[in-house]
C-alpha cells in the first residue's frame, strides 16, 4: 500500500459515517474508523427484533465486514 500524506479519522459508524467512508473509497488517504461498538445497527428495523419477524443479525452487521474491499 502506498502511503498517503493525509489520514482522515472517522468517528462513528453511522449512516453517514459508513457512507462518507465508502465515499473515499479508491482516494489516497489513510482512513481510521472510530466507534463505541464493533457494528453497525440498522435502527430502523429494530422494530420487528422487537416482535421476532427479524432476527438480530438482520439487524446489526459487524462494521468490518461492511467496508471489506
């Protein structure tokens, strides 16, 4: 990997984190993700976790393997 003059720093994996981060996808920056948890909860399904039609892994994705290349 060729190493980059800039490092951007990420905090939180939320929707705009995980998007603004797929945003730099390819760019010559070195990225670091930061969150207080090791996934990513997609809230607006909580809901139905909540009255079983979905399981919790429906709903919560670890943050590596979403931004895996």
């Amino acid at each position: 990997m060729k190493e980059s003059s800039h490092h951007v720093v990420v905090v939180g994996a939320g929707f705009g984190g995980l998007e603004f981060t797929r945003a730099l996808d390819g760019a010559p920056v070195r990225i670091t993700m930061i969150d207080k948890r090791n996934h990513h909860l997609f809230q607006p399904l909580l809901y139905q976790v909540a009255t079983t039609a979905l399981a919790t892994s429906e709903v919560a994705w670890p943050i590596r393997h979403l931004l895996r290349k």
